[in-house]
C-alpha cells in the first residue's frame, strides 16, 4: 500500500472518524483506524463496536492495499504537521511509514483482516432531508436522553419515521422532549419506529455539525445509516419498546402561562444557586400578572424572585427541577416560552412558540 496526499485534505475527515473510537478498548484492534486505497480513494474507517463512521477521500495512490493503525497517533502526526504539507504513506511488511517534509515516522500496523464490520442488512426504508433540519431535530431533543438508566431502551432517541414526517422522542422518565419535521405530503403508510443509542445519537450531531447539504436516512431492522457527501455513518439499534410518549404528554391543561424566555432563565439561574445541590427542586408560584420562583436548601439559605408574565387563571405552586426546566429554555429557539399546566400535582407541558412542532413535558416534584 502506498499513496500521496495533503495534510489540508486528510486531517477533518481523518479527526471525524476517529472521534468514533473510544479511548478504553478492550480489544487493540479497536483502538485503531482502518485505511483502505483502491484507484484513487482513500477509505477510512472507525468503530467501537456499536457505530462505525466511513471516510472516503481522493488520493494519489500508487499501491491498492489495506490496514489498520492506531487511530490517535496517526490523528496526532498529522495534526503536528505544517499547513498543506504533502504526506507520503507507505506500508512496509508490518509498519506503516509516514513521510513529510524532512519527518519520518513508522507507526504498528494490525491486519486489515481482523477489523471487525459493524453487521447491517438491507435497508427497509429510505428518507433524505436537510442537515440542518435534522441537526436541529437531534438539538432540540437529545438533552432528555437518559444516561446509563436501567431502563436501557431509555438510554437513546426515538426516531419514528412514517405519514410523511420524522419524529424525534426522548425521555428519561422525568422530562420528555419531542419534535418533528413534515419531509412531503402526508401519507396513510404506518409509521416505522427504531431506537437509536445515545452514542449514535451524538455522533449524528458531531458529524452534521459541518454539514449543509441534504442527507439520506436509511432505516434497517438493526441499524440505523446517515450518508452525507464523503461520509457514512452506522449506528446499530436499541433492541426493547420505547414507552408509549403520547400518553405522558397532559393535553388537559387550562392554565397557561407566556413568558419572556431570557427573564425566566436568568432568575432560575439566579434562584438555583441556593437550592438543594441533590434534588435541585425550586417552587414555582403563579399568580395574576406574575410567577414567583423560590428555593432554599439544607444550609438554612433561601433565594426567591418575581418576574411579570401573561397569565390571569387561579393562584398555582408546582414543584420542579430547575435542571429540567433550564434544559428546555437553553434550546427554546424564540424570545417567549408557553407553559401550560392543569394543577399542582400535573406534569408542565412547555412549547416553544417559534418552532412549531416541538414540546416538552417536566414532571412535578414534592418539595
């Protein structure tokens, strides 16, 4: 295997698919990146076993072969190289010998053949739809996924896919995010369901980051594929049920509450200081013309603020974790925020007024 290429070229894509790997492998081969030259493309793969990310880049390649070599020095080198510098690659019997300039190294090389391929069938359905609208999709609703919960099929997204439209769920049993974009005319076919880990669901918002061209989603038994220009990613599928979310969402609130969204945030951020640094909960008071927010913790320390807002229903104190409710107003796109809730013992339902298919439910907590 040898071939040429320039250091501008190779070093984003080289950096997106190695963020795929993990630091701690149990298995050396999967501490490295398999490179792949056949005619003039540059193949480049990573994975831990659950996603894999592929590269594919033109080079000048004089010699078709394979291997695989250790992701974070090779990521490394060439970062430490000068601007646009060429880089010459050559594999000689078990060493990968890089060159450039006057600097020469020789990286340990494993068989190509040992890499092991994340398994994918044939795909079921296929969708494309802008980057951004689908990076917007993940923003807006990853922050609810729940972190390493028994209930493992919490621990990813949602993503339901049918009637022209995709939606995008999570939830980790206290708060629920939920969002979708209409792709066409709606359709009479069912919609299609798969659970995505939390790893493929961050790798899906790491690689749409740079990228504003439509995608292609294609949905498998057991995986989920996102191609976009030089790049595939796979990401395999939580195996289980995800809970039914529309009967969690309170669609009986009467009482509704608009306020500005950079007021109310500032004074929780403010009222937080004081609370419980366990169970994070602040007391919400809604009144004629007004919200009072109040906490205090262990330390005998208290905090409490009024801020005006548009409500005229009855007095109503509901307890929350101020941590799910500065949550949503951090991706909250417009200037105001729409709270409705029925009593002091229902779940809030929390919209955002500038994006219209997006809602968000926190559940009460016992002060």
């Amino acid at each position: 295997m040898k071939f040429s290429i320039n250091r501008e070229t190779l070093l984003k894509p080289l950096q997106q698919v190695a963020g795929v790997i993990e630091r701690r492998q149990t298995l050396p081969i999967l501490s490295n990146i398999l490179l792949r030259v056949e005619g003039s493309r540059l193949s480049m793969t990573g994975t831990d076993l659950e996603v894999e990310m592929v590269g594919q880049l033109n080079a000048a390649v004089d010699l078709d072969g394979e291997v695989t070599v250790p992701a974070r020095k090779f990521v490394d080198i060439c970062r430490e190289l000068p601007d646009n510098a060429e880089i010459d690659i050559t594999l000689k019997a078990d060493r990968l010998e890089i060159r450039s300039g006057r600097f020469r190294s020789n990286l340990s090389t494993l068989p190509a053949s040992d890499f092991p391929a994340v398994e994918t069938a044939s795909a079921d359905s296929e969708v494309a739809i802008q980057a951004e609208v689908m990076k917007q999709l993940l923003d807006l609703t990853a922050f609810a996924m729940a972190q390493q919960d028994v209930r493992y099929f919490l621990n990813g997204m949602l993503v339901e896919q049918g009637s022209g439209a995709i939606r995008c769920v999570a939830t980790d049993g206290h708060r629920l995010a939920l969002n979708d974009h209409q792709l066409g005319e709606r359709t009479d076919e069912p919609a299609s369901q798969v659970i995505v880990p939390r790893k493929g669901v961050l790798e899906l918002q790491r690689l749409l980051n740079d990228c504003d061209e439509d995608v292609s989603l294609a949905f498998g038994a057991n995986h989920l594929r996102l191609s976009t220009g030089p790049f595939q990613l796979t990401t395999k599928l939580v195996d289980g049920r995800f809970p039914d979310y529309e009967r969690v969402i309170p669609r009986n609130g009467d009482k509704q509450i608009v306020a500005n969204k950079q007021d109310l945030r500032r004074a929780l951020n403010r009222t937080a200081i004081l609370s419980n640094e366990k169970f994070r909960g602040i007391r919400v008071s809604f009144s004629e013309g007004l919200i009072t927010l109040s906490t205090n913790n262990p330390e005998q320390e208290d905090a409490e603020e009024t801020l005006p807002v548009d409500y005229a229903g009855t007095p109503l104190e509901i307890g929350f974790n101020v941590g799910y409710l500065l949550d949503v107003l951090n991706v909250i796109r417009g200037e105001t925020v729409k709270i409705t809730v029925f009593d002091g013992n229902s779940s809030a339902l929390i919209e955002d007024p500038a994006v219209e298919n997006a809602l968000y439910v926190i559940m009460p907590m016992k002060l």
